[in-house]
C-alpha cells in the first residue's frame, strides 16, 4: 500500500474513532496531526517525543483531547481498545511500554 493509501485508511479509522467516542459520551477536540520536521525535533529535544521517526512527520498519527463531563481526561482504554480493532496497524500510544502518549493515535505504515 502506498503512503497516501495508508493516509487515507488512516483518516477513515480517526473519523470511526471520532463517532465511536462522540457516541460513548465524550467530547473531543484535536491536539496534532502534522508536524514539520523542525517541530519534532523541537519535541524530542524537550523529552516530549523519543524519535524522529514518529508518524506525524508522515501524516499517520494524530493527538486528540478527549473530556467527560467537562474534564479533560486522557484515561480512555476504551478508545485505545477500540482504535486498535480497526486495524492491525493501528497502535494506541497509551499501550506503549516505554513511553506513554494517551492523547496519541497512530496507523504504522
């Protein structure tokens, strides 16, 4: 599959995602999807990102911000669970072993 095919598979599992979690009882609103090259950098300089390789940097990956009554929680298993069923490519960042990133949903081109 090409990168753009990847891209597109990606954006059809965020908006199931999306729905998935409007109908669960959360309210969401978008962190990051692309970063340049400079912007990473930045992050893993600062200790917010390990790698130059992450998936922004090829439109895969997206950080979303998901609130409950209100309150803005990045507990959400049940979205990490559900993202992954999609597809076989899609990792959840809350179920990283070394570095946790709840907000962080990526499909691994």
């Amino acid at each position: 599959m090409s990168l753009r095919e990847e891209q597109s598979a990606f954006v059809r599992d965020v908006v199931k995602l999306l729905a998935h979690a409007i109908s669960s009882g959360y309210d969401v609103t978008f962190g990051e999807a692309l970063r340049t090259p400079e912007q990473q950098r930045f992050y893993v300089q600062a200790g917010r990102s390990q790698t130059m390789q992450s998936n922004h940097l090829r439109k895969c990956a997206i950080d979303l911000n998901f609130f409950r009554n209100g309150e803005l929680t990045y507990d959400t298993p049940d979205l990490g669970a559900f993202w992954e069923s999609l597809n076989p490519k899609n990792s959840w960042g809350g179920n990283w072993k070394s570095f946790k990133d709840k907000p962080h949903f990526e499909r691994r081109p």
